[in-house]
C-alpha cells in the first residue's frame, strides 16, 4: 500500500485496484470517502484571442509580435487538460512564430489559462492569419491533438 500527502489530500492506493481520496473537513474533523474512476474523455478546449501587442521596443524594431490566448475548457465533465502544449503555428503572409509560450501543466474543465505567442512579422505586413496548434493529455495519458495533428508533423 502507498500514501501519498500533498496539500491536505491523502491519497491511498493499493497496488492497481481503486483509489480512495480522503480529504478532511478541518484540520481534524470529518472525512469524505468515496471510490473515483480516472475520466479518459477528450477535454473540449477552446482557444480565444485576448490581445495582441509588442512586448517592448526592442520586440517592436525586431519584428516580435506577441499574442495572448486563453485556452478555455469548456468540458462538462471531470475531462481535465493535462500538460498543454503549443506544438507551433501555420501563418500566412510570411509569418513564423518564434516562441510557443509556457507549457501548462493542467487546464481544469471550466477553468482557462493564458498563454502568449511571439511571431516574427516581416516588415509591410498588416494582417496575416494563423493556425495555433497544440496537444495535451487526460487523466488516464491518452494524447489529444488541437485542432488536428499539426501539418508535417
């Protein structure tokens, strides 16, 4: 048998059979028990364009464009969005990205999470379009890709 202790959770675990979480109410008072199953669901992730800016001058004179995003699970259920990662982008008008962002480490369903883009934009361009890709996982490891597996991956 195995115990596990992090942040007022007590997780125990006998070998591969179930899982019990016992989470006190207080520091020593009454405790809930119950049985869960691991949610093997695909997280219904959404991803939105908060703002689009340069991060300074130095970004400005070298052509380094930032764009925020928030990443938004929209799932219903319990489908949490393990280690998000921007695999990279497909720009028009000769665009390139030059940095993907953070890696998070989970977006819980219901919750989002901001994530920046840098891209590179030649000098007269005024508009270009882009593709954000991305890939995460659920509870139980299975491997989602976002919004497909990125092109000539």
């Amino acid at each position: 048998m195995k115990l596990i202790k992090r942040l007022g959770l007590v997780l125990v675990t006998a070998g591969l059979m179930a899982i019990v979480l016992i989470q006190g109410i207080g520091s020593m008072g009454n405790a809930a028990v119950g049985e869960y199953s691991c949610y093997c669901s695909q997280p219904a992730l959404r991803l939105t364009q908060e703002n689009v800016y340069w991060g300074s001058y130095a970004d400005y004179t070298n052509h380094a464009l930032s764009i925020d995003y928030d990443v938004s699970n929209d799932s219903t259920n319990y489908a949490n969005a393990h280690n998000l990662e921007i695999l990279g982008t497909s720009n028009s008008s000769g665009v390139t990205s030059i940095s993907h962002g953070r890696n998070v480490n989970m977006v819980s369903a219901g919750e989002c999470e901001l994530v920046t883009v840098k891209y590179n934009v030649p000098s007269g361009v005024s508009r270009f379009s882009t593709s954000v890709y991305a890939t995460t996982r659920d509870q139980c490891g299975n491997t989602y890709d976002y919004p497909g597996p990125m092109p000539g991956a």
